[in-house]
C-alpha cells in the first residue's frame, strides 16, 4: 500500500538549495519534485526517503513548518573576505560529525581520569609570535631545524602528526564527508578547522590539498589550539583572514616552519624558492609566502609564482592514479589516537559496539577487519 504524506513545498525547496544545488537543474533530474512542489502530487515515505538522502538532511526535518536555524558551529574565516555566515552541507556536516567525536572523547576521557592539557589555550591573550612558536617546539620536543633531518617532506609531514597525536591531539585527514566519496570537500572552501578543548582538541586537515601544503595547515592550527580559538578556514592563494587571531596563527605557522633568521641566510646564499623548499622540507607555495613576507619578492611575484604552482600541481594530481588501500585511508580519516580510545572503550565494555559504528562510520565486518589491522 502507498502510503502518501503532505509535505511543506518551502521546506522541499530549502532542502535542495541547503544541499547546494540549482533548482532548476535537481527539477530536470528529478521531476517529480516539481510535482510534489505544485501541489499536482503527493510523494511516498519511501520517496521522501530516497529524497531527504539524495539532500544529505535527516528525514524528520522535511516534517518542520519552516527551515531550522542552523548556525555555523564554529568562526569559519574567508580570506579578502568577512567571517562566513555559512557553508557548504558537506562542510558543515563534517564540523558536526566531528563535534559528536570530541563530546564523546572528553566524557571518555574524564571518566578516565586524564588530565586536561596544559597548552591549551596558553597564549590566549598573547600575540607573542616567538613565545607561541618556542612552548610549541618544546611541548612536541621539536628543536628549530626539525624537519631538516628528513629525506623529505612526507617524512616529516609523518613524524610532525605522530608527535602530534602523541601529545593527545587528534589530527584528522578527510576530503569527503565520513567515508562518502560523493560528498567532496573543495579545497577552496575549507582547508582545515580546528575544535578547541583542554582535553579532547581536534584538528580536520583537507586532505585534497596538496600534501607540502598541509604542513602549514597543521602548525596553523596548532596555534588556534594554543591560543584556545576554535575556527576553519579556506587560506585562498595561502593568505590569512583579515581577523587578528588568523594573522596570529599565520605568523606562528610561518615561524614555525620556516624560521626567519635561518630563512634569510639560506636566501642569500641561494635565493631559489626550489631549493629553498627542498631544505625546509615545506611546499614551494610556503617558502614564496615567506620570501613575501620578508620582502624577498613583491607581491606580483608571489601572485605570478602562485598561478604557475596551482597549474604545476593539478597537472601533476591529473596524473596520479586512484584508489589505495582502504583501511590505511581510513586510520588517517579517524586519526589512529581516536580509533585507540574507541578500541579501547570497546574492549572494556565503555562503549556499545552499536555507538562505535556511528562514532567511526564503519560497521560490522568493516569495523572488525579495520581494528584488527591497525590495533
């Protein structure tokens, strides 16, 4: 039996923009939506269903009189541009699956007895660039040259998110809501956010971007967690938001990465943003920004450098193959010190196998075969 139900047509319509597509083109695809909307039909549960999916909203909410608010959870910062008043469903969806994370995490945490985190939001009401930079080198035991001593600057991408994450912070790479590969996160949207707490921090890196460029996506947030401010950001052609505490945490990444005093004097040995790039083991987009900020170049030649590098870089991910080993993608997208505190809840009855599977995305054999392979 068909069972039919009224369904408001304002409450279709914001569903469909809220997903971020044109009307006129999700009508043409799906007609009878347009039908639902003149009134000319009713649609099924079952179709609703299949509509609320296809619109990423839970299906209660097509039941509403009218749109809910929903506020951004955290500041979400647009260079050249105001604070965001919204964005993307994807984007938004990732800061609440995230949020849901952490509210577990700290309660877990906290009937466990850990103890908050003492760097969390020490500087709060500094903009001491060099004293944020130092308290972080000396709570990751990072000495100024660092990521020198790598071969390369994957390798120290890898050892930086371990120091990390062994400090207690959860560091998430993902470019796709969960494990939804139809549900892309642009770059130009959001490079990164950060959620801000004294025990159970997060940090969400895009992991799209290109792999160099993450570097300083991470030490970015790194002082949003030691300045104690929450945010996301798009970082358009590698530049802050014009917000004080943006700016901070630009100066702290830069600092942290490529150290001016050391910078200066490999620049006059050989000013070459390639070689430069290769002995900072960061991206050659994060050497051209510095060499701009110490006035090494001007800013049409940073802006022509940039043009150039964002082709060289799409050509070249063009050309990468797909695919990977799922598992390894998916300890990245949970972060391994997150999948331990849930390895762990499991085991000692903490948790419900039920509430790992929403709190990870995975489920049943998928869930099993992934702990086995990285526990």
């Amino acid at each position: 039996m068909r069972t039919e139900v009224d369904i408001n047509a304002n409450m279709l319509t914001w569903a469909i923009d809220r997903a971020g597509y044109d009307l006129s083109e999700f009508f043409e695809k799906m007609p009878q939506v347009t039908a639902w909307i003149n009134g000319e039909k009713k649609p099924t549960v079952k179709q609703l269903e299949s509509f609320s999916k296809k619109v990423h909203l839970p299906f209660g909410y097509l039941f509403l009189p009218k749109p809910p608010n929903e506020p951004l959870p955290i500041p979400f910062f647009r260079t050249n541009s105001n604070q965001a008043e919204k964005v993307s469903v994807n984007v938004y969806d990732t800061i609440l699956i995230l949020q849901q994370r952490q509210s577990w995490l700290k309660e877990y945490l906290e009937d466990n007895d850990f103890e908050p985190l003492k760097f969390v939001g020490q500087f709060k009401n500094s903009q001491d660039v060099s004293a944020i930079v130092n308290s972080i080198r000396e709570t990751l035991g990072l000495a100024e040259d660092w990521a020198r001593h790598f071969r390369t600057w994957q390798d120290a991408l890898n050892h930086l998110v371990e120091t990390i994450e062994d400090k207690g912070i959860i560091t998430v790479f993902n470019g796709v809501v969960e494990n939804n590969t139809s549900r892309p996160i642009e770059v130009d949207e959001c490079r990164g956010f950060v959620l801000v707490d004294d025990l159970a921090p997060f940090m969400f890196i895009n992991n799209t971007d290109g792999k160099a460029a993450q570097l300083f996506t991470i030490v970015h947030e790194l002082a949003h967690i030691w300045t104690g401010h929450s945010a996301g950001f798009d970082f358009r052609t590698l530049q802050p938001a014009d917000d004080p505490i943006e700016v901070l945490c630009d100066k702290v990444a830069a600092e942290f990465l490529v150290p001016e005093s050391a910078f200066s004097d490999e620049w006059s040995n050989n000013p070459s943003i390639q070689r430069c790039s290769r002995f900072f083991k960061v991206s050659e987009i994060v050497i051209a920004r510095r060499a701009l900020d110490t006035g090494k170049i001007s800013r049409n030649e940073f802006f022509a450098f940039y043009e150039e590098y964002k082709n060289r870089e799409f050509v070249k991910k063009q050309n990468q193959g797909s695919g990977g080993d799922f598992y390894a993608t998916v300890r990245k997208r949970l972060s391994l010190t997150f999948a331990s505190h849930i390895n762990n809840a499991v085991k000692t009855g903490q948790l419900l196998y039920r509430d790992a599977y929403k709190l990870t995305s995975l489920k049943g054999d998928t869930f099993d075969k992934f702990f086995a392979k990285t526990m």
